[in-house]
C-alpha cells in the first residue's frame, strides 16, 4: 500500500525553472519577421561593448527576441585586457537591481578611501600624504567603487543575456553602412549592410543604436561628429602586480609631486592569487612643444607624440614621482597591459536622429556620443547608464505602450509622434555635456602644478580636494539630477497644493524628481523581513507608485485610505502589471493588523507593505511629513518622475498617462 497518496497541479513545474523577467506587456501586434529575402528587425544595435550588451540585456528582458533584436559586435570575444575598470556606486546599484552584482561585489577590489599625496616641504621626504577621504561621500547602498576588468563585467551581463537570448551578440561582425529609405518601407527605413567573417549582408530595422565607440561607423553614416578639443597633455596607463613600499598602493591616491603626476587605482585579484594595480601618469616629454591644447594640434603629431611613450618611460616616470618610495613590477612578465592615450573631451551635439515623421529612428550611446579622459572613472559607466535610460523608452515605444500625439493632449506632445524617445536626448545629452565640462576641470587639475616645491601658482591642494568632492556626487553616479520634461514634473506646486517634500539636501535622499530614489532599509509587514527598497524597484521596465502614508492610516475615512483606493481604481486604467505598488507607513496609535486597513493593501501590496521607522527613517530620509505623507511615482530607470500629496492622486494619473499609454478593454 502507498504510504501516501499525491495529487499536484502543472503549475508546480514553475517552481523547478529558471526565473526570468516577465516579458512587458505588448499592445502592438507581436513581431513576426516579414518571409521576405530581406532580413528585419525591430532594433539592431551596433557594437557589444558595456554600453550595447546592457541596452541588449534590458530589450532581451522586456520581452524583445531573437527575431526582434540583433546585436552585432566586430570582436570575437569580450574584452580581454586593458580599458575600463572601475564599477561606480549608482552602476553597482542598477547591477543590483538586475540582480547580476553577486559576483562584483564578491570579487572586484572596493576602494572605500581616496589618498591625497603632494610635494612636502621637507626634502628629504620629497612628497607626503595630505588627507585620506571616503572614496565615495554621499548616501548610497554601496559606498565604494569596485574595480574589475571590463571583460568580466562584460562577460557577466552576457551570461545573463543568454538566459533570454539564444543567440546573445552576433561576434566577428561589423556594421559597414546604413542609410534610410523610407520610400522602400516606411516601416523598417533604415537599411544596413553587415560583414560577418567577410560575408556581407543587407537587413532593415525600424531603429539602430550606435554603441559602437569613439570611431562609431553609425555616427560617421549620419553625418554627425564629436565636438570639442584634445588637450596637449598625454598620459600613460600600466596594469601589473607591483613590489612598493608606498603605503596606499591599495587605496585610490592622487599624487602630485614635483617630478609629475600619477593616480594609483588598486584592482581585483588575479587567478594567481596576485593583486593588480593600475597606474595612471603623465608623460611630461610627450607633451606638446606649442601646449595649445587646441585641434590645431594635429592628429598626427598627436599619434607621433603618443607612439614615443614607452612602458619604461611610464615606469621610470612613475618611480620618480613616487620618490624616496620604491615601486616595480613584481617579476619580469608582471605587465598586464600598457597604452598611451591623450586627454580630450568631445561631445556629438544630437544623440537622436529622427525620420521624415519625427519618430526616433537612430541613436547613438556611449563613447558614440562622448568622450573624456578615464580620470573620473566615468567612461564605461556613464556609457551603461545611457542605455539604461534609452531601454526602457524604446521598448515602451515599440510595445505600443506610450500614448501617441493623438491620445495626448498636453501641448508638448501634439506634434511628436514619439515624444517619450525625445527625453533620451533631453535627458542624457545633459549629462554628458556636464560629465564633459567636469573631466576638462579635472583633467588641468591632475595635470597642474599643485603647490610643488617648484611651484606654487598653478593649482593649489586645497582647491584640487575641493574640486574632487564637489564633484562626488556626479563621479559616483549619484547626483546625476534630470532636468524637467515630459517624464520629470517638478513644476505645478501653488499655495493650496505645496510640494510634500522639505529640504535640499538631494544627495542625502530628499526626494526629488529627477534624481533616483535613494535606497532605504525598511522591515515589511507581512513577514518581518528586512528588505532594502531597492529590492523592489528591480529593473524589469515597470513603473511603480511609492505611497508614504500619513499618521491617520488607521482611520478608514482618513487621507490615508482614500488616496490608496484611488490608486488601486487609477492603476486598473493602465496596461497590467506594468505598474507596481510599495506602501510605506509611519509610526501610528494603535496596533496595525490586515483587518484595519483597507483591503486593497492587502490585495495590491501585501508583500510591499513597509513599516517605514522601525530600521531606517524612511520619512526623515526622504523629507516627508508623516503627518501629511506623500506619493511618489519611480520610473523605470530609479529615478523620481513626480512627487505628490496624498490628495493628489489626479497629479499622479495625469503624470502616468502622459507617459503610459490607457488600457484596452
């Protein structure tokens, strides 16, 4: 005799796989390709380097296939040596939130201090350290920066990728030309050529993203060039395990001696068990005889002056600048990589091309779009995080899921047919062009005089620190703020409706649209977990409303309950599943239980329903009055689209449906 009996459903074997991201909901027809001689996709994107694998990543996740989506890449595998290296907060945040950080936060160095070292007034010692600060000095779930090899942090997102991608970046592939010819099929109007191990092929796309470098064959193909100036100063780069008695070789120290400048960034430990170091250093001999720093400065002299640097001048270089300390290669094959690079900033003045009808046919991200020393350590983050605001706009245009001019009628969007695309270049172009006017800053600071021996007139220490921490909160990716526009509404607010939010203090967490919500550690209701808000804005395309109730949340005809019914009634008129709730309460009289609340809490956010004082302050962090509460609609991408009173839900409707597109019944 059986000793039990079972009986289970066919759901159950969800259970044993894999957990994806849902696909977003799609109000367009599903894409089927055209049995045509001609191969078409929805969006190719043009080079897998970080940028193009997370704008590949996102799309794949949101429901976009193989059928829909090409990646191309001319390399045959990731990076393998060299270029970017270091992972800043507000990346590590969204890694977290795509749930792909495990294996940074394990294995990448963190420099949780930056050193400052210059020359010393005893000349014995030649230079000594000045200050020690927090590597990153603003609030933020990881205050450290991580340093990993790009090719591994490229080799982690495609991982993932191939969790959703069968066939993940197309290798040994290169774009060779595009063009529009919307006379052919208005539907697909760029038309592209693609050589893959010599063999080239036509295809059409309805768009095409650029993220294929600072020589991007996409932006040459449009018509568009970077704009800007290289400085004549040229710097040399080395990876290798180092012997030194310098005693910050393993934090981020800036060193301004009489003898130069150099950066020291400690990396992650090798297979060998050894730890890597980078160092950055200014190749005095290499600069330019006029020191114009203009373009008159040719790109031959350039490539002339580039190509005299050599691995021993850059270690000599930093020997002497690090003087009376030693440091060397640990062995004769430490060196991992070496290059030669001049500084320059250079910005494209358009990241969006659009077609006859103004729709957002081609962008470009990344180095496609702007350029800049490494010194910030900004390259291959700011380059992510363009494809982080470009993924969620373009997916939501394709699915059909913004509202078109006609179902708006807010005068900002009556004659754009893709007004929601438009913000990508608001938005980001706005970043870059600050990211660029930052790196110029930084880059004459590193390469200045600062108070040497020598010198004393130049750049003095104290405004070079001053200069490093104001800038903190964009070199973390932290303060990065968006100015107003179709999805960021800061304006609005009159006497009888004020902001619910007090203070100015951004970068500790007052909320503020534009600016990504910071994270907080809250306990939820239902079970007592500790769980970090962030956790339920992971990055699967969706929008969420974030109610901070008020004390009166235990009184059924109170503030409280009514603004939580009109949001569960409000968020029935949009797409399901596309937005979500978190409910957040203060301390109040009273014991709170599912029976005294309004069912909807229950039904709508039982396992997002936050005690919001108990652990972190949730109200004192975010600048609201618990006695007044506050709603806040979060984006897709962390940030802050609109802050709202309590009584306001109409505002948050308004907001959502100028950017989602109503329901169909």
């Amino acid at each position: 005799m059986a000793p039990f009996i079972e009986h289970a459903s066919q759901s159950r074997d969800l259970r044993s796989l894999p957990s994806y991201v849902p696909p977003l909901p799609r109000l367009t027809p599903e894409f089927k390709p055209p049995d045509d001689a001609i191969d078409r996709y929805e969006v190719v994107v043009a080079g897998g380097g970080p940028a193009g694998l997370m704008l590949q990543l996102l799309l794949a996740r949101y429901g976009l296939s193989d059928n829909s989506l090409l990646c191309v890449d001319l390399k045959p595998s990731s990076l393998k040596a060299g270029q970017a290296d270091g992972i800043q907060p507000r990346t590590l945040e969204v890694f977290k939130t795509l749930g792909i950080s495990d294996e940074i936060e394990k294995d990448a160095f963190h420099m949780w201090e930056l050193a400052f070292w210059n020359a010393s007034d005893d000349p014995s010692k030649t230079i000594e350290r000045q200050l020690i600060m927090p590597e990153a000095p603003v609030a933020t779930r990881f205050p450290y920066t991580a340093t990993l090899h790009q090719g591994r942090i490229e080799r982690i997102m495609e991982t993932d990728l191939l969790r959703y991608s069968a066939r993940g970046v197309m290798r040994n592939t290169k774009l060779v030309s595009l063009k529009f010819d919307e006379s052919s099929d208005a539907e697909f109007p760029i038309l592209a050529e693609l050589e893959t191990d010599g063999v080239r092929r036509a295809l059409r796309t309805k768009h095409l993203v650029g993220a294929d470098g600072a020589h991007s064959v996409v932006r040459e193909q449009i018509g568009l060039q970077l704009e800007g100036q290289s400085l004549d100063h040229i710097w040399g780069v080395v990876d290798l395990p180092v012997d030194t008695d310098f005693p910050d070789i393993r934090r981020r120290t800036a060193v301004h001696s009489p003898a130069g400048s150099v950066m020291i960034i400690p990396r992650e430990r090798t297979n060998t068990g050894e730890y890597l170091t980078r160092l950055y250093v200014q190749v005095p001999e290499a600069a330019s005889p006029e020191g114009t720093g203009t373009d008159a400065d040719s790109k031959e002299d350039a490539k002339g002056r580039r190509s005299s640097v050599t691995l021993e001048g850059i270690l000599k270089q930093v020997q002497d600048a690090l003087h009376p300390y030693y440091i060397r290669p640990k062995r004769d094959d430490a060196i991992d990589w070496w290059a030669a690079y001049q500084i320059g900033q250079r910005i494209c003045p358009e990241a969006v091309v659009n077609d006859s009808q103004g729709v957002g046919r081609i962008f470009i991200v990344g180095d496609a779009c702007h350029t800049h020393s490494p010194k910030a350590g900004q390259g291959m983050n700011v380059s992510m995080m363009d494809s982080y605001n470009l993924a969620w706009k373009l997916a939501y245009h394709i699915n059909g899921l913004t509202p078109t001019a006609q179902q708006d009628t807010s005068s900002s969007c009556d004659s754009d047919p893709s007004p929601l695309l438009r913000t990508y270049h608001t938005e980001r172009h706005k970043n870059a062009q600050d990211l660029i006017d930052f790196d110029r800053q930084l880059s004459s600071g590193w390469s200045a005089k600062v108070d040497t021996v020598e010198s004393k007139s130049d750049f003095s220490h104290e405004e070079f620190v001053s200069m490093i921490k104001a800038g903190s909160g964009f070199t973390t990716g932290c303060g990065v703020e968006y100015d107003e526009n179709l999805a960021v509404e800061r304006s609005g607010f009159n006497a009888g409706t004020r902001s619910p939010v007090a203070g100015g203090d951004y970068l500790s967490g007052i909320l503020r649209p534009g600016r990504r919500l910071l994270n907080v550690k809250m306990k939820r209701f239902a079970d007592g977990d500790q769980r970090d808000i962030h956790d339920d804005l992971p990055s699967t395309g969706r929008f969420r409303i974030v109610s901070l109730l008020s004390t009166d949340l235990l009184d059924p005809e109170g503030c409280s309950a009514a603004a939580l019914n009109a949001i569960t009634g409000m968020t029935r008129k949009f797409p399901p599943s596309l937005i979500g709730q978190i409910v957040i309460y203060p301390h109040v009289e009273g014991e709170v239980e599912w029976t005294n609340l309004p069912p909807c809490v229950k039904d709508q956010a039982e396992m997002s329903f936050y005690n919001g004082y108990e652990l972190d302050d949730t109200y004192r962090i975010y600048g609201v009055d618990p006695g007044h509460g506050a709603l806040v609609v979060v984006r897709p991408d962390g940030y802050v689209g609109v802050v709202a009173g309590l009584r306001d839900v109409e505002r948050i409707e308004r907001y959502l449906g100028r950017n989602i597109a109503a329901r169909t019944l």
